[in-house]
C-alpha cells in the first residue's frame, strides 16, 4: 500500500508528469525492484517514446536536473540496472548506476557501479 500511496501523491502533485509511470517510478525509492532480468529480458532496451520525448521537451532550464531525470531514464531501462540520482560517491558525481545483472555486456571490472 505504501508505493500505491505515494504514486498517486506523485501524480496528484504534478499531473503532467504524473502521467507517465515512468516519471513516477523514477521518484520513488529503488526497494521496488526485485530480481534481475531473465536471459531473454538481457537484451531489450525499451523506452516509452512519449516519455522520452517529454523529458526531452523539459531541458534547458539551466539547472541540469532534467538532464539528470533524461539520464537517469535512459540509464534505467538496461536491465540489471539501478540508477540513483544525487548519491555520494568517490568522485564529485551526481548519477551513478549500479548493474548487479549476471548477463550484462560490461566487463566484471566496470560491471558493478558507474559514477556520472
């Protein structure tokens, strides 16, 4: 019930964007997620054209920040990934990305967290 909650919270908040489940997804924490995708699943990349193009429509506020929601969606429909924004890491950084997949196609070495 809590994701339900929040979700509709989200949309409630801000309609326009609260309109893709992407979007909304993307607010919420990454405990959602469970399992890592199926050999099949490896290989697919599918992005919701509309959102994308939404997201896209967004840039340019000087902030960077919607470049960081574009990045962040991009980032999150390879499968295995995990992405979290505003996260301390080693580097200065604003993105990192953690791949736990066990098909990935990034070397072992590379495989477990990318900074950005």
């Amino acid at each position: 019930m809590r994701y339900a909650k929040e979700a509709y919270d989200l949309y409630v908040t801000d309609q326009a964007a609260g309109a893709y489940p992407e979007w909304i997804l993307q607010q919420l924490d990454q405990e959602w997620l469970t399992g890592y995708p199926s050999p099949a699943e490896a290989d697919i990349y599918a992005v919701n054209r509309k959102y994308l193009a939404f997201l896209l429509g967004r840039l340019g506020d000087g902030s960077g920040r919607q470049l960081e929601f574009l990045a962040e969606y991009l980032m999150s429909v390879m499968p295995g990934c995990r992405v979290y924004r505003r996260r301390e890491a080693i580097l200065p950084t604003t993105t990192c990305l953690r791949n736990g997949g066990s098909a990935s196609r990034f070397p072992r070495r590379v495989r477990a967290l990318f900074c950005l």
